[in-house]
C-alpha cells in the first residue's frame, strides 16, 4: 500500500466520482488549473473514464485519502506530461479547499518526489505551476524544487519547478 503517517493513496473507482465531481467544481481549487474554470458535471462524467484508467498504483494521479477519517482529501501522483516536445514526470497534488492549511499538499508531495527517485528510479520531476499558485509554489519548495523555466502548458503560461536526483540525494545525505 502506498501510505504515509497520515495519508494513503489508492487508485480512482467509480464510487469516486462525488469527490472527483467536487474538485472540479470548486472555483478555488482549479482556479490555476488549466483554463481555472469550473467543468460541468457532463463533462467530467465523460472525462472520468480516462481517470479511472490512468490512476494506477505508483503512476497517475491517485485519490489521496485522509486515515483519520477513511475520507478522501484530494489527489497527487505522477503523471507523464509532453513538456517544449520534451517528456517528462510531472508530480502533481490537488487537496480539497477545507483541508488547506493542514500540510497534506507538502506530504503528499513529499511521498511522490520519495517514490519518484527511491522506487522508480526517475532522474528529475517536474512540477507545472502557474505563477499566481503561491500555495503550490510553497509546497514545491518546501520537497526541494526549485524554479527551472518558464513555458506555456496546454496554452496556459506556467513555471515549471523541477527536481533532479542529484538534488534530491544532497538533500537527503544529512
């Protein structure tokens, strides 16, 4: 199981979807992600499909589920991403807006850059983030990213906050 002290991470299932459905639907949530405009539920319920097959354990992006209570608080994972013609591993985290504050981003973060370098043997994670995202920004940071490039993603101009393994082995030598 891919677990933390707080948090474990499990593939999407269809009985997900409220969840999925309440991400999406949250102007302050995707507010830097993509176009930041709300998706209808019509819309997700066609697009859900592709979720369900590219959440998968170690890869995609995964419901990331709060112990304490057994509810889901957002998703993270890693998931290949065509970056300036280049592919990449982006790590990617969303958390539910009434569990900010709480360092659930910054953990689950932490376990995938972990699971990136320690278990699958990447050599650089990336993070794509739009510069008004400060809380995202704070939690690339805070695992060891550092600001690498600017570049438009999907027609969006983002940062993007980068990692190599040669970085992340320093930061865990002490």
């Amino acid at each position: 199981m891919l677990e933390t002290s707080r948090l474990f991470f499990r593939p999407y299932q269809m009985k997900d979807f409220q969840f999925y459905l309440s991400l999406w639907q949250d102007p302050e949530i995707i507010r830097f992600i993509g176009s930041g405009k709300v998706r209808s539920k019509t819309a997700l319920k066609l697009n859900y499909p592709y979720w369900l097959s590219k959440s998968e354990l170690g890869k995609g992006v995964l419901v990331t589920v709060f112990k304490a209570t057994q509810q889901p608080v957002g998703h993270a994972g890693l998931v290949p991403q065509e970056i300036d013609g280049k592919l990449q591993m982006e790590l990617g985290y969303w958390v539910s807006r009434r569990y900010w504050g709480l360092g659930i981003g910054t953990e689950a973060a932490r376990f995938f850059r972990d699971l990136a370098f320690r278990e699958l043997g990447l050599n650089r994670l990336v993070s794509l983030i739009q510069p008004e995202n400060t809380r995202s920004i704070h939690v690339a940071q805070k695992i060891g990213m550092q600001f690498a490039d600017k570049t438009t993603f999907r027609g969006t101009p983002v940062n993007l906050y980068a990692i190599d393994k040669t970085d992340y082995e320093t930061l865990h030598k002490y």
